[in-house]
C-alpha cells in the first residue's frame, strides 16, 4: 500500500463522508453487456434507404445505422453500402430489395446500453460541486488514465484522491479540470475497484453525487489483448480514418469501456461531422449517468441529423431527449416538444407502435 503522505492525510479529513461510498463496486456493473448486436453502416453512396421490421415505409439510409433481422434495404443502381457486421466483417449490400447482409454470429460489437434508470440528480445541484467526468462507470484500457471533471465557478484549486484496496493516490491541482493519472503514482490492479473523487472543500466534493457505481476498474492482461485484437481487426478494414474511429469508439463501448470510448469519439467528432457520433455519445453519457453533456450531444446529432434529412436520427435523438427533460430535468415543456415532434416523424416512416408509445408519454405529462 502506497504510505499517505500530509496532503492524503488531510484530504481524507477533508471529505470523511465521501470515503465511506467508495466500496464495494460491483465489478459487474461496468460489464458493457447490452441486449443488441451492433451492425453497423460504414459507408454510403446514392440514396439507398432502410425500412425497419415495424415501420410500413422507408427512410434515408445514413452511417452510423445498426442494421437488425427483419430490416429491410432499398439499393437502386446507383446506390452502394458496406456494414461492419457485429463479428467485425466488412460486407457490401447487395442490390435491389434485401435484408441485412450480416447473419447471427460471435457478436463482439453490441449497442452500449443509453438508457438512464433513475434521475441521477436535478440541475440547481450542478456547479455547486466538481462532478467527476472521466473516468467513471468504466472499465479501463489504460493503467494511466486521462482524469476529468467538471468546473466549478470560483475554484481554482482541486483536490483529487484516487482509492481502492491497497491504493491511496492524492493530488492538487491548480486552474484546470483533468490530469493524467502519473506514472510514478501506485499502479491499479485489475480486477480491483477504484474511485476518483474531487473536492473544492469538505462540503463541496464530488461524493455528493446520489448515484453509486461511479468508480472504475481496469482490464486484465487477457482482456486486454482481446480488444486490441479486435480493435486491430477494425484497422485493417481499410476504412477512412473518421469510421475507424467511430468503430473502435464502438467496440470500446462493447467491452464497457467507456471513459475512453468517449475520449476516442469527442476526438473524432472535431472532424468527422455526423449525426451517428454525436448520438452514441449521448449514449455514452447517458451509460455514465451523466444527462447534461448527454442532452449537449443529442442536440448536436439532432441538429446534423436534419441537414442530412435523417429520419431515424431524428427520432431516436428527441427520444432520448424527451427522457432526458420528462425523467431528469424536470422540463415537461421541453419533453412534450420533442415527444411532439417524435409523433411527427414517425408518422413518415410508419411506425407505430412508436407513436402509441409517444402519445402515452405525453398524456402523463399533463
């Protein structure tokens, strides 16, 4: 065990309360399982267009589309579309009317799992504490990971502490908001559950937070090598650079590995514009119960997704954000614009069962 130095030795009276949530973590709370293989549209030319297993018309075709069993694809001449189907198989669609082209197989890539289960805190709380964005609800490749959080007015100085069995890591930091993890500082085990915790004061630390379950662990050796192969299967597709990277942002997710699924995706999206990017970060965020930055980038992607006239894109981005306002901000009015236009848009493709579903959530929020 590493020897608390003064800094340690003050921190832990600084904060006593927060480090009575640190443990147990459930290991199996960051397992990246979700309940759907991810085949995804990697490249698209013409117009090619998709109709879903409930839908009784068709919409644009887009990158970033999971294809499922019981879609079907319109292909005209002109048009071309590759999938990397969930085993990490390159294959082109075919032409005419046709179903995916990827069959049931070893599913490595899956769609991380978006969905928040519980408020997690209301907006008046954010900024009157640093609130740890990275790393969190994760699994890590990395023994040295990039550590972030958000600012807090006023503060210049933050007090980090990373623990976990046998590890006790301090730190301050003055006028930023991430440092990496140093090399000189005590090595994670995997397997082991740790937990990063910022503080500005002893009243004012990011233990504040009402959800459990925000540490992190990192991948064994044998896991590790696992990913890296797979992520070198993805490298060799012979892709441009932005899908490569939003595949292995993809995969990341796939092994819950989200801390750097995110770091790898907001780099991306600097230069690789679209819908689909911005979307699974929303997923992301919203995996890590983190709704703000979730909700900054399904507006993004809701707003990419109208220049480029996707349908679906729209669809699932004002669900997600009718969640995000009805469950987590408190904003009915907000909700019920977004559940309105979902029933709009679904009313072009067909669907629905999902304007059944919107209809519903509407009438409860009146």
């Amino acid at each position: 065990m590493s020897r608390p130095s003064r800094i340690a030795v003050s921190l832990s009276l600084l904060f006593p309360l927060a480090l009575t949530i640190v443990f147990p973590l459930a290991i199996a709370q960051f397992s990246g399982e979700s309940g759907q293989a991810a085949n995804i549209v990697v490249l698209i030319q013409g117009h090619p267009a998709i109709k879903r297993k409930n839908w009784t018309g068709f919409a644009p075709l887009t990158f970033g589309v999971n294809l499922q069993t019981g879609d079907l694809l319109r292909m005209d001449e002109s048009s071309v579309a590759k999938v990397v189907c969930s085993d990490l198989k390159l294959r082109d669609v075919g032409a005419g009317t046709i179903g995916t082209p990827c069959t049931p197989s070893q599913e490595i890539l899956r769609r991380p799992d978006g969905s928040l289960l519980r408020p997690t805190r209301t907006a008046p709380s954010e900024g009157s504490f640093p609130i740890v964005l990275s790393p969190r609800r994760t699994k890590l490749l990395s023994e040295r990971p990039l550590l972030r959080w958000m600012e807090v007015k006023d503060a210049s100085t933050y007090h980090l502490m990373v623990r976990g069995p046998e590890l006790l890591w301090t730190a301050t930091v003055h006028s930023k908001t991430e440092l990496q993890y140093p090399d000189n500082a005590p090595k994670f085990e995997a397997g082991q559950s740790y937990k990063l915790i910022v503080a500005i004061s002893d009243e004012q630390n990011s233990g504040n937070e009402s959800a459990n379950g925000l540490g992190f662990s990192v991948l064994s050796s044998k896991e590790r090598k696992v990913v890296l192969g797979e992520q070198k299967q993805l490298e060799s597709l012979g892709l441009e650079e932005g899908p490569t990277q939003y595949l292995i942002g993809h995969l990341y997710a796939s092994h819950g590995l989200n801390a750097e699924a995110i770091q790898r995706l907001e780099a991306v999206s600097k230069k690789f514009m679209v819908p689909a990017t911005e979307r699974l970060l929303g997923e992301l965020y919203m995996s890590v119960e983190l709704p703000r930055q979730a909700e900054v980038h399904y507006l993004k992607s809701l707003e990419l997704s109208k220049k480029e006239q996707d349908d679906e894109g729209q669809l699932r981005c004002r669900l997600a954000l009718a969640t995000i306002y009805s469950r987590v901000l408190g904003n009915s009015h907000a909700a019920g614009e977004h559940l309105e236009g979902v029933i709009a848009i679904a009313g072009k493709v067909g669907d629905d069962v999902t304007i059944t579903e919107a209809r519903k959530q509407l009438s409860e929020l009146k």
